[in-house]
C-alpha cells in the first residue's frame, strides 16, 4: 500500500509521475519547521473557545506523527499508516477501531479521500463528541467542457500513459485552478462546501460550526479550506 510509505521517495516519485505540479520541495516541506507550526496554529485558533473542555484527550487520524495536535491536550494519540518516527508523548493505536473514547477527533484532510463521508463520520462519532475536520474548498464547476463524452474519452485515454496524462494535472480544489478540462484529482473522491457540509452535519445528527480560511500550502502557495468542528446533538430520552 502507497500510504505505508507516505510521503516517502517511493510516494513522490509515483505521484510525480503522474502529477507534475506535485514536487520534490511540496513533498519534502510537509518536515518544514515553520510550516508544520502554520498548520497547528491554523487549527488551534479555529478550535479554541469552541470546545467543551481545555484538557482533552485528543486522537489525531492520519495525522503523520502527530506534531498537529495542539497543546491543551492532556493525552494525545495517533492513527497513522505510515509508521514515522511519533513526536514525544504521541500513541500510536493501530486502527480505529482500536481507539480508546477520547473528547476530540482530529480528521484533516482525510475526509476527500473517503468514499463515503457520512458512514466514515458516523463511525468516528463513537469515539469521539466532537470531531475537528478540515477538507480542501470548493466543488468544481460541472460545464459543458467537462460534460463533453469526447473530452472524457479522450482523458480515458490519456489515463493509460503517464506522459499525456501529466500534461493537464493540477490541484481541482482548493487552490487556484483556470483550467476547465475534465475534473483531474486522483486521490480527492469528494468535494465539499459550505453548503455540503451542513447537509453533513444533518445527515450524522450534529452541530458544526463552519469556516473558510486561507492556508499556507507546503510549496508556499495559498489554499483554501473549510475547518469545521462538529458536536454530536445529545440523543432526547
């Protein structure tokens, strides 16, 4: 599996293969000093004043290892594939399922790569009363390019052949992308908005409390994200 080996020099070369704009210095930022303290900041000011506590146990999912996690945490854990070296006082636990209870969920940049966001969200629900989640903006704007049967069996095409696939990668959402070739995001199965994410909120029974911010990018570019923090409603006796 690709993901055991996360952002390791086997990941960026296959991915680089296929997707240009993916370098060697976006891949190898994701160890920068300053860049991971941008990332923590970017939570810790969305999550404070909105949590139920400030001495939390917090579990951090796919959350590399675990440098994300911000301090007011009195025991922290992670569930990672890609068994990197954890930061002092992390955990790691295998599998989800193997996750004690804990009073926070944080699940950045997970969600897009799940193929079904309600039953993923619900299961998370019962470890967790809240779960912080931060996804990529914006859902792509289905025009007549991208409805074109010949555009898409032309991309099919491509598809086989890394050369003329690469031609037209870059990011779908998120960060700027004029393109209006026919959608390309091959880890991203899900896209969301403002709107969505509320229908998601509904569809598991929480609140959320939702907001666009621009995040500083590995490679220095800016993105936009929607940080999110959902409380599961307390079930009516």
């Amino acid at each position: 599996m690709i993901y055991g080996k996360y952002r390791s020099d086997e990941y960026f070369k296959v991915r680089n293969r296929w997707e240009p704009w993916y370098s060697n210095a976006y891949n190898a930022n994701h160890e920068s000093k300053d860049w991971v303290e941008s990332r923590k900041l970017v939570i810790e000011d969305f999550i404070y004043g909105l949590l139920q506590s400030d001495n939390l146990r917090i579990a951090d999912i796919g959350g590399d290892k675990g440098q994300f996690i911000p301090d007011i945490a009195s025991f922290k854990y992670i569930v990672e594939l890609s068994n990197k070296v954890l930061d002092p006082g992390v955990v790691r636990v295998d599998a989800l399922s193997e996750l004690p209870e804990v009073d926070l969920i944080i699940y950045a940049h997970v969600l897009e790569h799940v193929s079904d966001p309600i039953g993923e969200v619900l299961t998370l629900f019962t470890k967790a009363k809240q779960i912080y989640i931060e996804v990529p903006w914006g859902v792509p704007k289905l025009d007549r390019k991208r409805k074109s049967l010949l555009r898409f069996c032309i991309m099919l095409f491509r598809s086989f052949f890394p050369g003329l696939w690469r031609i037209k990668t870059s990011p779908a959402t998120g960060r700027q992308n004029p393109s209006l070739h026919v959608l390309q995001q091959s880890e991203h199965l899900t896209f969301f908005s403002e709107t969505s994410i509320s229908v998601l909120a509904k569809l598991v029974g929480a609140e959320v409390v939702v907001k666009r911010t621009e995040i500083m990018t590995p490679d220095h570019s800016i993105g936009s994200v929607l940080q999110c923090l959902f409380t599961i409603r307390p079930k009516i006796q």
